[in-house]
C-alpha cells in the first residue's frame, strides 16, 4: 500500500463522484433517524451544487496505487449559502465575518480507515481553511449515527454547537 495525497482542480471533481455516492450510502447505513432523506442525496445533488455556491473550494484525496480511496473537500462560502429549503444550519449572528470555511465532506474507503489517512486529510483540510482573512468560523455537519466521525472531530478540536433537523444532523463548530 502506498498512499499519496493531492489537491484536486475543480473541474476534475467529477473523479469524486463515486466516493461522494458511496458516502450518501455509507451515512444511510449508519442514520437511526431519517434514513430516507439520504435517498435523494448524491454528487449532483450534494457536490456539485455546494463547489457552484461556494467562492473557493479544495479537494483533496487519497490515493493508493494512483486510484482514490478517500477525500476531503472543503469550501469557503457565504454564511447565507447556509440557509435553504432544506434546513439552516446554524445562527447567522453567530459568525462575525461575512463568510465561513466548511469541511463539507470526508469519506474513506473500507480497508483504509484508521490508519491515519483520515487525520491526514484533516489537517490538510484545516491548513487550506485557516489562512482566509474573512473567516474565522468553521463548521462540520456530521449526520446522525456516524458516532466514529463526531468523535474524530471532536479529538480534532471541534465542539457540538448543536443538533439540526430533529437530530437528523449534529453541527459541530471551531469555538
């Protein structure tokens, strides 16, 4: 196994495809509430629509032996971007600046998880956030029954802030 990691151009997202459809697949398998709402939940409707809102967005992904195996993308987008049809995510007064970053979404393979992979998609993820003047709010939505991931974040440094849609989704913030 030899694993190497690198930043995807944006118009080669399409190559995240079906690692973001095995994650809807994944969170569906772990939800014990709302499970059917992941049913319409995939890389047209999830991805592509948050890298358009988005200003600037990074991918970053694992690869063993030249295929993907993990990603990590991130994105900085108006805090506004954050309150839609399908839900509002957190307090707009709650965030002094005009934008916020986001870790919108991490998925690893089966066979690759916990060997470290995953922390370092983080910190690559985190490296890239942290430099935007505009931001200082940083935010992960885990959905519910991922318990594996609301921990990991929560080693990381992040706090629950709050639980949206019933429970269906815990926000987790920087601060």
């Amino acid at each position: 196994m030899t694993i190497t990691y690198e930043v995807l151009p944006n118009e080669k997202m399409e190559e995240c495809r079906d690692l973001c459809n095995e994650l809807m697949i994944f969170q569906k398998s772990k939800a014990h509430f709302k499970p059917e709402l992941f049913d319409s939940m995939n890389f047209d409707t999830r991805m592509v629509p948050s890298m358009k809102s988005a200003i600037y967005n990074q991918i970053v992904v694992a690869k063993d032996d030249g295929k993907i195996i993990a990603y990590a993308y991130s994105n900085i987008s108006p805090k506004e971007a954050y309150s839609n049809d399908f839900a509002t995510f957190f307090d707009q007064s709650s965030v002094s600046k005009k934008n916020v970053g986001c870790l919108s979404q991490f998925f690893i393979k089966e066979g690759y998880r916990k060997i470290g992979i995953g922390s370092i998609l983080f910190e690559l993820s985190m490296k890239w956030l942290h430099p935007f003047d505009d931001v200082e709010d940083y935010f992960i939505f885990v959905s519910n029954g991922n318990d594996d991931a609301l921990e990991f974040y929560k080693r990381k440094g992040f706090i629950v802030s709050h639980n949206i849609l019933d429970g269906f989704i815990t926000v987790l913030r920087n601060k």
